[in-house]
C-alpha cells in the first residue's frame, strides 16, 4: 500500500501550544463562482453585482464559508497536517471579503490533550490586518506511528 501522506504531518506528541502555521490567498472571483457551483450556494450577494449593489455590502462578497474553508486547509495541510480529524469548528463572520482581496488565516494551538490526541486552536482569518473571520476549531491530531 502506497503512503498516501506525502506532507509531513506534526503527531500530537510534537505539537506545542503556541504553534501556529499561516496561509495567504487572494479570494478570485472564479473562486467565488466555482464555491457556488460546488455547494450550490447561489445567493445573488455573491454572484450578481447589480443585486449585491442594493446591499449593505454595496458590491458582491465572497461566501463566508469560502473564506472558512481557508482554515480546513491550514488544518489539513500544515497544522496538525495531513490525518488530521475535524471534530468541530466554531466561526464568527465579523466583516465581509471582497473579490480580490487576499486573505491571511492563520491557526494558532491553544490547548492538547495528549492522551485523546485532541488539539484546541485558534483560527482568525485577516484582510489587511483587520479579522474578518475568527473561530474555535477541535481536532484529532495525528499519532506517531509505533513499529
């Protein structure tokens, strides 16, 4: 069987509060479009500027979940990284994110329990310094392997 983790992941016993891992990426307007396409997430705030124009918003935004997913993909790939469970994830949309803006995640760890693997982190994610979006996520890290 071929080793499908071809990142290395950090197991629970090498992680350490305070640890964080960051990722930047701009939010495109293709971006926005295939999101929708693939939840089926149609609302015209985020595909129609003349609609989105009527809105407090005053153009189109991006998904809120779009920008969240920025944070699965800290998660998955850097932090604990790849073998890492989802156990549940608190968000709170402060501020919306226009296409072509570039989005800053960061996830930072809070508290580990070592005997259940289960990891507490911090996730905000930023636009131009300013959190647009900030959450609680629980994990499952990954465990060092005994041979």
């Amino acid at each position: 069987m071929t080793n499908i983790l071809k990142k290395k992941s950090i197991c629970i016993e090498d992680l350490e509060i305070g640890m964080f891992r960051m990722l930047e990426r701009e939010i495109t307007q293709n971006d926005i479009l295939l999101f929708s396409k693939v939840t089926g997430d149609a609302n015209p705030v985020h595909l129609d500027e003349e609609y989105a124009q009527q809105t407090i918003f005053g153009k189109r935004i991006a998904h809120g979940m779009l920008t969240a997913s920025l944070i699965s993909a800290v998660i998955a790939e850097q932090l604990p990284g790849q073998g890492t469970v989802y156990l549940s994830q608190t968000l709170k949309f402060i501020r919306p994110v226009f296409p072509g803006q570039s989005v800053k995640t960061t996830v930072l760890v809070t508290n580990l329990e070592y005997k259940t693997q289960h990891v507490t982190l911090d996730c905000k994610c930023k636009v131009d310094e300013k959190v647009v979006l900030a959450g609680e996520a629980l994990v499952l890290a990954p465990k060092r392997k005994v041979d």
